[in-house]
C-alpha cells in the first residue's frame, strides 16, 4: 500500500483494491437550508443548550478563525479554568498531509493553552505508515513495539509535528507505546476495562482536533471518532484489529460502540475540528478533498459532532457513533438543543459524497490476517 508523496486529490490507506473495488459514484447525500432547528448567535446561551461555533477561514488565516472559535465559546481561560494540564489529540492517522489534522490548527491551540499557563501536550497513535505495516495495497497488523515507535516517529516528522512541538517547547507523546495503565469503563458497549497510555489519565482535558472526514466504517470522522487514536496498538493492533474484532459482536461496523467506549473512559471536554479542507467520499484517506474553509469548536462532543455532520449534509441518526452515544446517557440528540455560535449551518455546510459503508467482517476478509 503505497502513501503518495503529495496528491491533491487522495490517498490510501484502508483499502486493498479500493475496499473490495468499491466505486465513489455514490450519490451525494440531500441538504436541508433554511433549518430553524438550530439557534445562532454570538452571545447569550439559550438556557442549557451546549453551545456550537463556526467560523469561516478568512485569507486563509487558519490561526484566527481557531482563535475566533474559541472565543465564541467564552474564551480560553473560561475552557480551561481549574484544568492545568492538556493534551491535544490531531488526526493523524497516516503521514499523509491530504488526510490529516493541519498543524496550523494544533499550533494555535497550544500556544493558545500556553499562554493561559497550561501544560500542553501532544498525543497521537497512527494506524499505519509504509513501508512499517503497509506495502502496497497490503495492510499489516503488529503489536510490537519498534515498529509502532517506527510508525509514529515517521508520522510525526513528515507531517511537520516534530518540528512545531519542538518550536514550542512542548512533548510529543506515542499512544502506542510506554507506560500503559487499565482504566474502567462503568457498563462499556464492549470493554469493562480499557488500556490506556498512563498520560491521558495525568492530564485533566483531552481536546481532540479532527481534520473533517467521512469513513467507510464510521460514517464520519469528527471529533469522538477521532479517539480510536487512543488504542494503543500494542495493545489493540496497529490498526485496532483487536478493538474492531471485539466491537464488532456488538454491532456490525466494529467501531461506534468502540468509540463511545473511549470517549467514556476519557477527559474529552473540548472538539476543535479542522474544516479547513475535508474529505469526502471512501474516506479516511481514500476520499476526494473538499474545500469546507472553516473552523467548528464546542465543549461538548456529541453537540460539536452532530452540527459538523450537519454541514455535511448528515441527519444525526444517520450516524450509529451519535446513536450509541445516546444509549450510554450522553447528549444532545437534537439540532434543537443545540446552539450555534457564528455561522449558521445551513449556510456554510454542503452535501458531502456518502462513504461506502462496510462492516468491519468485510474488511478484515480483504486484509487477511497478516502481521509484521
């Protein structure tokens, strides 16, 4: 499986000969304007609703549209208030640019958070780099720890992660590898019990900082699907094999009751999502870029993700991760209980291209049981 260098358009990562040579022709989904279900402003919460923002990309100052989010959420100071310690979790799922969590935006939050007097970190576990377990159209599973340290190591220099955490001052941190702790997960979908890297239990808010995408297992990659970066692979696999073989005896795509297990076992208090440029189609790295030219933030995951999957054209109970949320007690389910600060939805989104949806069964039959 090869990682093109530079591609304006796509690349690969969990396909072999396009996920059983599946076509992008899939019909753009339908795209409901002029909603009344959502209330948008800039200030003056409605009583208990979480609060959404969205800001437009300006001149392409990627920095100033974070800032402005943030803002509109009540500052980063209000965020951060009795939390001295934070880990920013980017989407880097692959070395590839195209399909990634520009470093633009971490950059910006931490030097945001540092300027509060924060501890920032860093924190990602990449699903596969070439030539470590991916060669060709091949994917691999491994569990052993050089490897994983290879993978990670490649992902964070190429992606230019390195050099900023260092510009910074700050720690990048392998999610993969290291001291590795258990944490309970009260009445999980699929695990009692999660192993977790020892420093997502030090901190006191993860922030997780997706690139806007869909996915051929999820639906969609926002900021709660973003958190399978959190399984340790030598744990769980490089490419989570063991999370998804487990999810999947609960339901068939192996990944959303996995995902509401890993935001319960958490300290997610804070999305900021990356729709500068975002993925559509056979995502998470097979898809067609889209030029979205904005910035989503809020402090409730499930509210944050279901207005990012609005402007993409996504019904809420399209997505099984919002639905299996709901089930654990988390909320909103609703449009309507949600506000929206800045830019209206309905005004700024598009319909995206669907994903081709498979059960996870289907793809582990493509990608065999290999290892390296």
């Amino acid at each position: 499986m090869n990682f093109p260098k530079k591609s304006h358009k796509r690349s690969r990562l969990f396909t072999r000969r396009e996920f059983l040579e599946a076509s992008l022709k899939t019909a753009a989904v339908s795209f409901a304007a002029g909603s009344a279900a959502f209330t948008t402003m800039r200030c003056g919460p409605a009583k208990g609703k979480p609060v959404v923002s969205i800001v437009k990309i300006k001149n392409d100052n990627i920095g100033m549209a974070v800032e402005e989010a943030i803002e509109l959420l009540g500052g980063i100071r209000n965020i951060t208030r009795n939390k001295n310690t934070i880990m920013l979790k980017p989407n880097l799922v692959a070395p590839v640019p195209e399909a990634t969590t520009k470093p633009e935006v971490i950059k910006t939050l931490a030097q945001m958070m540092k300027n509060a007097g924060k501890d920032v970190l860093i924190g990602e576990g990449t699903a596969a780099a070439a030539p470590f377990n991916t060669r060709g159209d091949e994917v691999f599973r491994t569990t052993k720890r050089e490897t994983l340290d290879a993978i990670q190591k490649t992902t964070f220099d190429s992606l230019g992660y390195t050099e900023l955490a260092s510009s910074l001052g700050i720690p990048l941190v392998n999610l993969h590898t290291g001291d590795l702790v258990e944490v309970r997960v009260p009445n999980g979908f699929v695990f009692k019990e999660l192993t977790l890297h020892r420093s997502l239990t030090e901190i006191d808010l993860l922030c997780s900082v997706p690139m806007m995408k869909t996915h051929t297992l999820a639906q969609v990659t926002l900021g709660m699907k973003n958190l399978i970066g959190l399984y340790p692979g030598t744990v769980y696999n490089s490419v989570r094999w063991l999370m998804h073989d487990r999810a999947s005896e609960v339901e068939p795509s192996g990944t959303a009751v996995a995902i509401v297990d890993m935001v319960r076992a958490n300290k997610l208090g804070l999305v900021v999502i990356d729709a500068s440029t975002a993925m559509e189609g056979n995502g998470p790295t097979n898809g067609s870029l889209v030029k979205m030219g904005l910035i989503i933030a809020g402090t409730n995951p499930l509210a944050t993700d279901i207005i990012a999957a609005s402007c993409m054209g996504f019904k809420p109970e399209e997505i099984p991760t919002f639905s299996w949320a709901n089930k654990a007690g988390l909320t909103p389910s609703r449009l309507d209980e949600i506000e929206v600060r800045g830019e209206a939805p309905e005004q700024v989104g598009r319909p995206f291209i669907k994903p081709k949806i498979y059960a996870w069964k289907e793809i582990r039959d493509v990608w065999g049981v290999k290892e390296v």
